[in-house]
C-alpha cells in the first residue's frame, strides 16, 4: 500500500488574472516592504512579483482598456482640412500608418496630409 502525505496550505498552482497581478504589483509598489516580505505576507514566491512587475514595465501585462486598436485609414491627394499650428495644439500624440510593403511611417497629429500623403508614396516605392 502506498502512502500520500498532503501538506497543508494553499493550492500551489494557482491562476492569476490579468487584473490580480496588477493589483499585486501596485500593492508591492506602494508597500515599504521588501518584495520578498511583501511575497510572504500574501503567500506567493517573490520571483513571481519581480516577473510582473518587469512585465508591467516592459508593457506586456497591461490593463485589457489600454489595447492597441487600428483604425482604418485613406490618404485623399488633397486636403481642405485645417491646418492646426503646433503651439495651438499642444501636446500631440504619434499616428503610426502602417504601409502596404510593411513599413511603419510614425507622424504627430498635427502633420499636413499632403506632405503625409507624398511621404507615404515615397515609402512605398510609388506604388
């Protein structure tokens, strides 16, 4: 007959939710605790709060809001759009225009179309 011991405590092999590890890893943060006895006080190995965490910094655990999304786009040759001058508007974000040859043109917002529209022509080799 065989015999099974079964040690007392938490599953070992638990799953954690995206939104778990997040909290965990703003808790470590905010805590004045070292990570290994913020570890021991919620019962997790401190290699696994020091993995988030690099993920969180590195980008590759995140919020499922902060998604990236693509929008489509259509270059017109021409544009009556206004023009904004850039001390009016501010801080802009980055567009990234991905081309059909795979290259990536990165603009601010506030970039004029036609110059986009030549720029992105001459990336894709006239095509």
């Amino acid at each position: 007959m065989t015999t099974v011991t079964v040690l007392p405590g938490p599953e070992r092999r638990r799953r954690w939710t995206t939104a778990e590890k997040l909290r965990i890893v703003e808790e470590s943060l905010s805590s004045s605790l070292s990570v290994v006895e913020f570890a021991r006080q919620r019962d997790l190995h401190p290699n696994l709060v020091h993995s988030w965490r690099r993920q969180v910094k590195a980008g590759e655990l995140r919020a499922s809001g902060d998604e990236v999304r693509f929008i489509p786009v259509a270059v017109a040759a021409q544009s009556n759009a206004p023009v904004v001058p850039e001390s009016a508007a501010g801080v802009g974000t980055t567009l990234e225009v991905v081309l059909r040859n795979g290259r990536v043109l990165r603009l601010a917002d506030c970039a004029v179309p036609a110059r986009v529209a030549q720029l992105a022509e001459a990336l894709e080799g006239g095509a």
